[in-house]
C-alpha cells in the first residue's frame, strides 16, 4: 500500500519539464549534427551551437515547467525520480551511441 502523498505542483511541473528537456536536448543534439540550418540557427542565437543549445533548453525547461506547475499537475515522487532517472539513462546512452557512430 502506498501512503505517500503526491508532490506539489511546483516539483512536478518541473520534474516532467526535466524529462520533456532532456528528451528534447537529446534529439536537438542529433538535429544539429545531421542539418547544418539547425546548427546555424544556435549560433545565431547564442554565438555558438552549444551555447545557443543550452539556452532553448533553460528556456523550455522554464516555459513547460511554469506552464504544468500552473495547471496543478501532481505527479508520486518516486515514478517522477524513475521518469528523471530514466530519461538521464536514455539521453546519455543514446548520445554515446550517437557520437560512437558519427
């Protein structure tokens, strides 16, 4: 039986924004090694690839974070670490892969 209580909307709105970023993060990775365009559009917009990157990834982190802590979403604190952790595996895993085969 679980008597746990569900987090409050603040750290799950985020902790689901910390999946949907490091997913997203992850495929933006591979985009911009496969179509130099999306390269380009980072470098625009913040003078480097990785630099650009990192700030569309702190902005959707903010932006879905607020957006489904405002909507009251309550997510149990251990499927939301294993959702986090998951995706961390996922991402670096596939990553690795990624740059082993590129």
């Amino acid at each position: 039986m679980n008597t746990q209580e569900p987090l409050g909307h603040w750290t799950s709105g985020f902790g689901i924004a910390a999946v949907v970023t490091i997913i997203f993060s992850t495929v933006l990775t591979c985009v911009q090694d496969i179509y130099p365009a999306a390269a380009h559009l980072l470098v625009l917009l913040g003078g480097h690839h990785w630099t650009g990157h990192g700030i569309v990834d702190v902005v959707l982190f903010g932006v879905v974070g607020t957006i489904l802590a405002n909507k009251g979403v309550h997510r149990d604190g251990s499927r939301l670490a294993a959702a986090v952790a998951s995706a961390a595996i996922f991402g670096g895993s596939a990553l690795a892969i990624w740059f082993l085969m590129v």
